[in-house]
C-alpha cells in the first residue's frame, strides 16, 4: 500500500466513521422520542441495526467480494465502528462459534461483558 493510498484509506475511514456517528445520533433521539427513554432502546436499536448490517456486510464480502478492501474498511470499521462497536463484537463472537470454538466463543463473550461492565465501575469508582 502506497503512503497516498494508506492516507485515503483513513480519510474514507474517517468520513464513515463521521456518517455513521450521525446515524447513531439519529436514531437514538428517534428512538428517545418515541419510547420516552424509560430503557436505553436507542442503545439497544442501534446495536441490533448494527449487527444486522454488519452480518449482512460481512457475508456480503465472503461471498462475492463486491468491494475492495479500502470500501470494505470504510464500511466496516469507519461507518460500522462509529455506528457501534457492538457490532464488531458479534461479528468477532460469531466468527469464534462459526468455527466451534466454543469455549473460545462463550469465553470472549462473557469476559468481554463482565470486564467491560466492571472497568465501567472502576471507571466510576475512580471518579466517585
């Protein structure tokens, strides 16, 4: 990869990431509204909207490789990633249980969780 194609790589990454910011904004305010914000279902819709697209993106690419490499990165890690990082995490999941690593799976998806749930609280704690 050249110096001028690795820096267009991270201005697209960088420009989906920005679009994909927005949208999460979006459709966590219209979520909000329409729920009254009793749970965070705007957290929640923009998870699963996130792991939908990133299935379909992914099995997308694997099958046909639609795309080159530079839009796949924009796509994933640039609109997806400022989108929700949820959804790496399901894909990464998935891609473990694909596999049957099961203990790998099951051992990534609960440290993942319980670790992020107690920095949360360090975090916290920290500050408090």
């Amino acid at each position: 990869m050249t110096m001028m194609s690795s820096v267009q790589t991270w201005i697209w990454i960088a420009l989906a990431g920005a679009v994909g910011t927005v949208c999460r904004y979006a459709v966590g305010r219209w979520m909000l509204n329409m729920t009254g914000g009793a749970l965070p279902w705007g957290t929640f819709a923009v998870n699963m909207i996130g792991c939908l697209l990133i299935g379909i993106v992914a099995a997308s690419i694997e099958k046909q490789a639609l795309v080159s490499p530079v839009v796949r990165l924009a796509i994933i890690v640039g609109f997806l990633g400022g989108f929700t990082t949820f959804s790496s995490f399901a894909l990464e999941g998935y891609a473990l249980t694909h596999t049957h690593d099961w203990l790998a799976a099951g051992g990534y998806i609960v440290l993942t969780n319980v670790i992020g749930l107690g920095a949360v609280w360090a975090g916290h704690r920290l500050v408090a």
